[in-house]
C-alpha cells in the first residue's frame, strides 16, 4: 500500500512541477506581450524580415565583421 501511495505521490509531484514551469511561460509571455517597447520592437524587426534587411552570419568572421564598428 505504501509502494501505491509512494507511486502516487511522485507523479502528483511531476504533474505539479510541470504545471509550476508552464505557469511560469506563461507569466514570462505575458510580460512580453505587455512591455509595449519590446513589442513595438519585435514588429519593426518582422516588417525588416519581410523587407529583407537581415544578415545572414555562417561564421565567426561573419560575425567579426558584422559587429567590427562596436568594438
């Protein structure tokens, strides 16, 4: 009987700590969807997409070279 309860008592705990961890996405979304900057941003940055103002970075010279007026 203690084996059943001990069974029992693993899984509530896994059922628990998975709806602990999507309960915390879901917090950390909601907060995004709400920093009105951030999504103003993350717009700007699809309608770039779409326009095709992006570069692509295979390798570190690629990156070197993309970020050189930072440094």
């Amino acid at each position: 009987m203690q084996m059943v309860e001990s069974s029992v008592a693993r899984d509530m705990i896994t059922r628990l700590t998975h709806i602990q961890n999507e309960i915390g996405a879901l917090v950390e979304e909601m907060e995004t969807l709400s920093d009105e900057c951030l999504m103003k941003d993350i717009e700007e940055s699809r309608k770039d997409f779409k326009e095709g103002k992006y570069h692509v970075l295979k390798t570190d010279e690629d990156i070197d070279e993309f970020f050189k007026d930072l440094l």
